[in-house]
C-alpha cells in the first residue's frame, strides 16, 4: 500500500489571534438598573375556584378543574 504522510508545514493550522475583548467591553454604558430587572417575578393571578360539575351530555358530568384543585386530584 502507499501511504503519504503529509508534511509537517501541510499539517500545520494556522490560528488567526482574535481581536482582546477589553476594548469592547471599556466603551460600554452604564444601566440605570440591574440587567435581571426584567426577570423579577411579577404578582401572583388570582386564583379562581373550579367551577361545579355540569351535565353536558346525559350520564356524562363535567368541569374545568383548576389550581389547586388539579393538585389535590393528582397527589392528594
């Protein structure tokens, strides 16, 4: 079989240095508040209670269920 092994400048990469970030970073503004503003939870909703069981159909009986009721029905 012939196998080349290719020549160690062929095998060579050549790596382009990256531009320092900290030029970058040094012209930037101030914010008026923290970046994770944005992320503070807001206001609970108010929690409606489920409503009866209703007859949609005859023999079938029905509700939306709701928190938390749908809780309680699962691991209760």
């Amino acid at each position: 079989m012939n196998h080349q092994q290719p020549s160690a400048s062929a095998a060579r990469v050549e790596w382009e240095l990256l531009p320092s970030l900290l030029n970058m970073l040094g012209g930037r503004r101030q914010r008026a508040q923290p970046a994770w503003m944005e992320t503070v939870p807001s206001e609970l909703e108010v929690v409606e209670p489920s409503e009866p069981f209703h007859e949609v159909l005859p023999g079938l009986q029905m509700r939306e269920v709701r928190e938390p009721d749908i809780f309680q029905i699962f691991f209760g």
